[in-house]
C-alpha cells in the first residue's frame, strides 16, 4: 500500500515543516532564527536533490543521501583511527606508523608488555639471535656503488631516499627531505620529474632519476637531449645516475600530469612548456631492446663524467629481464647498480588493477635479479637496491638477506614529514602539505623541523638494525643471509629463507641452467636484441600445461 508521502520523503517533508513553522516564529526569539536558518538550508539542499539529474539516490532520498556522502568521506579516516587493529595493514599499520612518529621525533619507540603480533601466525618472521652477539661502534653502515667501468664510485648510506618528484611532492617537502639527507649522509632520490631548484636549495646527494619522458634532459619533441644532460649531470651534488625502465605503482603505464597543474616551476623543472600536457610515456625512446639500455647506460656514465649508471625496474615479464643479462654477457657493459623496485610501492597514484595486480612483488623480483646475477658471476660488479614498504630494521634485514646491498623508502620517510596517510596524495588536498602544490597547505609544512625528523628516522631505523644484526653475531647487513631470518609456514612448521628459496650457485649460468622453473622455461629463449617474447617456447610450454 503507497501512502501520499513516501517514508524516504519524510525527512526531507519534516525539514519543510520545521522552516515554516520557524519562519512563523521568528519574533519569538533567537532559537526560532537559528531554526530556522538551519532547517531553511536543509529544506535547500532537498529542493536541488529533487531538481538534479545527476544521482538517483539523491532524488529518492533527498536530504538523507548526504548522510552516506559524508560517512563515504570519512570512512578512511575512521576505519583507520577507530576501527583498525594496531597490526592490520591498510595499507601501513597503525604500529608501522607509529614507530616511524617516534623515531622521526627521535622519542621513546619501546613496548611493553609483549608483542601483538600472533607468533603462530602463517607469514610470521622472525631473524635468529646468537649467544654470542657482537659488538658494534657505528650505525652509519655503507656501500661502495661504482663498478669497473666506473670512474667516480659513491659511499651509499643502506638506507636512502626513493625516488618522489617535485610535483607529486610539495616544494617543502623536498626541501625538508634534502635537507635531512644531508645532516643523515644519504641520498635523496629525484624521482622523474628531475633536479628542481628545490633539491639544489640544500645540497643533499641527489641520485638523478630519468625516466621515459627525459624530464631535465630533453628536447621539445620529448627526444633525449644529450646537452641538457651532461648540464645537470656534472653538478657535484649528482652522485647516482638512475635509468627508470618502470616503477612498483604502476609498471607499464606511464603518466600524464595534466596542463593545469603544469606551473612554472615545474615546466622550468622539467622542460616542458606551460598550458600543455606532461606526459611521460609507457616506454623509452632512446632504445628499444636490451642492448639499446645497456649502450644508453654507457653513454650516460662517460656524459656524466663517469658516475655510478644504473636503472631502476619493477619485474615483469622474466624474459626481458633474462635479456637484458644476456645483454650484459654480450656487451660487456654493466651497470653499476639495479634497484628493484616491488609492486607494493604505492606514492604514485594508479589505476586499482595497476596498483592490486600489476608486477611482481619485491621478494620475488629481488630473487630473481639477484640469482641471475650470480649465476652470470656478476653479482661482485653490480649493486642491487631494493624499494618496496620498507619501514624498519626489520624490513632491511629481511631485504638484505635476500640479495640486497641497500634499501630505499618513500612512504617511510613521508610519514617522517608528517604524512598521517589520508590517501589524497592524487587530489591536490593532502592536509599535511606533503603531497600538494597548493601554497595554502606546503608552506605551513615546517622545513628545519621535518628535515630534522627525516634524519632522526633514518638514524634511529639504522641504530635498530644495528641492534638486529649485533643480536644475530654480526658486523655489518651484508653478512646477513637467508640462513637467519625464518619464517613460519604453518602453525607447525618453520622454515628459514635460504630453504623456502631457490638460490642460484655461483657461475651456474655459465655452464648450463639451475633447477628453477623460470630459468628452465625462459633463459634460453631470451634475447639480448629483443624484449619481444619469445612465442615459440611459450607455445611449447602452454601445450604442454607447464605454465
């Protein structure tokens, strides 16, 4: 049975009632005029509900459909302070959070009371101590990243800076994370949006990220430009010279930073012209095969005046990676370094399939540069970074007993800014002023403050794994192997790294494949000249089910 006024109308009807009634009353005090005021807007709001076009729920619910709106809007922030657990990760825990506040404000970061992590769990780690733990002088640990084809090697800190534009981060934001990098003795990773007089403010070690749009290097028509080059690679404040062939957020995609938000600033920065398009396409221009990337590396190393030259990748298909080693064996070029960056990075907005189901996650793709490396006999000559939700000791130790010499972090340090992880990073509305170009919101971001907090964050986190690897009996991250972190695999079963993996012995390339199913299926039909796949042996091996 329909009654005159549906009951989804109701409130809309008793918000008309109330108005007029108030509106009768309105000599009887300043209560009725607030009324009145209060219920006239609301009776507003339902009257263009009504008359809209746009939502149906609206126009069935009118007044009412706001009140999902605004739980919509608020539910991020109140999933993440009120209903989350302390360990639930969303995709940072509260706890993963709270220990980089504590560390960035150089605070108390002890617990009491035991851990809240359930020590039976499937996918709990653990790294195993020794009675006979060893004594430690300095946190500061460091590589040496330069191979012999390197003239200016650099002393990396284990702990750097990944790779965030100027742009996508806010102009203080850089100037604090440069800041810190240079009171810490790390680096500070460009990103692809190249050197902005905002990274030059402080004088922090840059590594110069290049990606596919040639930001910093680059002729109008988006080609490479080898004399833009070389102006911004010989400055001394460029230590590291980082190809990007793809990034964890979203690999394979590329970008486009749309005119209206191409400012002057960032077009001088970048080189593009104001009032057009940025766009940073899905794949290189200056090659296109395995060999191409290598002989681009080289000319890179000798413009810079012989620099550390390496690229940065998220792991796809494995025969393009297997063709880019191959490469190395063919040429007899290296890079000095390969940072491998994971699909769970995340500080550049992606598509949801991109960000969900796009690339390899870090522990596998670092295994598998790190085996084929090894397996080439080249893993002495080439350093191996690697990104991807790292937060604590913790997290480089695990990394590095994977085949890691050094690690990178973006969302750790953001949230050493101050990041509180609203998720509005893509919108121009970060409330941090972190991730926004809005001068209402980046110029209240304090630098000397937050540059202090990037370096206590990137201290303390180093002091934490020097306790780690002091429990453990050793000396430095790079003795770490996968014999000491264990993980559980069921609630009876533990297993250490070195046996849940594949490790590849040194040179076994060289003289034929390793038992390991990828290499069996793809490392021979790999192709130094070619990223195309290889469809004969995937027509083969599809036949025969084994993929």
């Amino acid at each position: 049975m329909h009654t005159l006024v549906p009951s989804r109308y109701w409130p809309f009807a008793l918000c008309l009632a109330v108005c007029a009634l108030s509106l009768a009353m309105l000599g009887d005090g300043v209560a009725w005029r607030w009324l009145a005021a209060a219920s006239g807007l609301l009776s507003l709001v339902g009257v263009i509900d009504l008359s809209q076009r746009r939502s149906t729920l609206r126009r069935n619910f009118p007044v009412t459909a706001h009140i999902r709106t605004f739980f919509e809007f608020f539910r991020p922030m109140l999933r993440q302070y009120v209903v989350e657990s302390d360990t639930e990760e969303v995709p940072f825990s509260h706890a993963q959070r709270a220990v980089v506040y504590q560390r960035a404000k150089n605070v108390l970061d002890k617990r009491p009371f035991g851990t809240e992590l359930d020590l039976y769990a499937t996918q709990y780690e653990w790294i195993n101590h020794s009675l006979a733990p060893a004594r430690i002088d300095s946190h500061d640990f460091r590589i040496a990243i330069g191979g012999p084809q390197c003239r200016q090697s650099y002393s990396a800190s284990v702990f750097n800076i990944s790779a965030m534009s100027f742009g996508a981060l806010s102009a203080n934001a850089i100037r604090a994370l440069n800041e810190g990098a240079r009171r810490g003795r790390f680096y500070h990773d460009t990103g692809e949006g190249s050197i902005s007089v905002y990274h030059r403010e402080h004088g922090g070690d840059l590594c110069w990220e290049i990606g596919s749009g040639y930001f910093g290097c680059r002729n109008p028509d988006g080609s490479f430009s080898e004399e833009r080059f070389v102006e911004n690679a010989i400055s001394p404040q460029v230590k590291l010279i980082e190809i990007k062939l793809s990034q964890g957020a979203k690999p394979g995609h590329g970008g486009v930073l749309p005119a209206a938000k191409v400012s002057r600033e960032i077009a001088a920065t970048r080189g593009v012209p104001m009032g057009v398009d940025c766009v940073s396409p899905a794949a290189h221009s200056a090659f296109a095969t395995p060999l191409g990337l290598l002989e681009f590396v080289a000319r890179l190393r000798d413009k810079s005046g012989g620099k550390p030259t390496g690229f940065k990748l998220a792991l796809g298909h494995p025969w393009e990676w297997f063709g880019i080693a191959k490469a190395m064996q063919q040429s007899g070029i290296w890079p000095d370094f390969i940072v491998v960056d994971g699909g769970e990075g995340g500080t550049g907005a992606a598509p949801l399939e991109f960000t969900d189901h796009v690339g390899a996650p870090l522990r596998e793709a670092l295994l598998l540069v790190h085996n084929t490396l090894v397996g080439l006999g080249l893993r002495d000559k080439i350093r191996i970074g690697a990104s991807g939700k790292i937060i604590t000791g913790f997290d480089l130790a695990r990394t590095f007993a994977l085949g890691a010499d050094w690690c990178n972090a973006a969302r750790g340090f953001m949230f050493a800014l101050g990041c509180i992880q609203s998720q509005n990073c893509h919108t121009d509305r970060c409330p941090t002023g972190v991730a926004t170009q809005d001068p209402s919101r980046w110029r209240k971001l304090d630098v000397a403050d937050k540059a202090e907090r990037v370096k206590m964050f990137h201290e303390n986190t180093l002091k934490a794994l020097k306790e780690l690897i002091a429990a453990a009996g050793l000396a430095h991250p790079n003795e770490i192997g996968p014999e000491h972190v264990i993980r559980r695999v069921s609630s009876t079963e533990v297993r250490s790294l070195a046996s849940l993996y594949h490790f590849v012995k040194p040179g076994e390339l060289l003289g034929g494949l390793p038992d390991h199913a990828v290499f069996r299926v793809f490392w021979q039909a790999a192709r130094a000249d070619t990223f195309a796949p290889p469809h004969t042996v995937l027509e083969q091996h599809h036949t025969k089910g084994r993929i």
